[in-house]
C-alpha cells in the first residue's frame, strides 16, 4: 500500500466518523454541521465519498457467483388448499423479484408456507 492509498484510507475513515457522528445525533445535517462548525457542502461531499467507497466493495453483478439457498418443506405444506384452487394463468396477487428469480404467492398459499419463505429470503444476498 502506498502512501496515497494510506491517507486516502485515513481521511475516509475520519469522514466515515463524521457522518456517523450526525446521524446518530438526531438532529438535522444542518443542525449538526452548524453546531459543529462544519460546512454542510464539505459533509455532503464527504458522504459522497464514503458511500462511494462502500459501493465498490460490493460484488460486481457481472460475477458468475451463484447463491443458493436450500429449502426443505414438509410435504403438507406443498399441497393447495382444495376450497381456493389458483386459476391457471391468473396472476398472483404478490410477485417478487430478487435478481432473476421470481416468487408468487397465491391466495392460497397456507401461512407456513409464507413463514418458509420469508425465513428463506433472509439468507438471499
């Protein structure tokens, strides 16, 4: 690491500081800035960079990284309820799209089944 990268890396982490500091303040940006004598164009600059910074820690959605998430459901919660059959082709009333994979839950859809689900969509990144 050079020395660019080492006071790139420190004033980031001041600035990283700083925007904490306002917003677990609970006051306004101005407030803050004002009462801490901070120029609120100097602090949005530096929230800039910090969310910046964050962003390219993030993977890049061009990656061939798959993440699969195993679900096992009893066999009883996969059976339709009989007194409220879906239509074939109708749309469900909720759809949700993570990335490319698409859920939809029917009116149908027995509340376990709902709890599985959701519990399975906290582990999708």
């Amino acid at each position: 690491m050079d020395t660019q990268e080492v006071k790139r890396q420190y004033r980031l982490n001041q600035w990283i500081e700083i925007v904490r500091q306002c917003r677990s303040s609970g006051q306004t940006v101005s407030a803050w800035c004002a009462e801490n004598n901070i120029n609120p164009k100097r602090y949005y600059y530096w929230l800039r960079c910090v969310r910046m910074a964050a962003c390219e820690l993030l993977p890049t959605s061009g990656s061939n990284e798959l993440s699969i998430v195993p679900v096992t459901l009893p066999g009883s919660l996969l059976k339709a309820n009989p007194a409220a059959p879906a239509i074939a082709g109708s749309p469900a009333p909720l759809i949700l799209r993570l990335g490319s994979a698409t859920i939809e839950l029917h009116n149908d859809a027995s509340p376990e089944l709902i709890a599985h689900t959701v519990k399975a969509l906290a582990h999708v990144r």
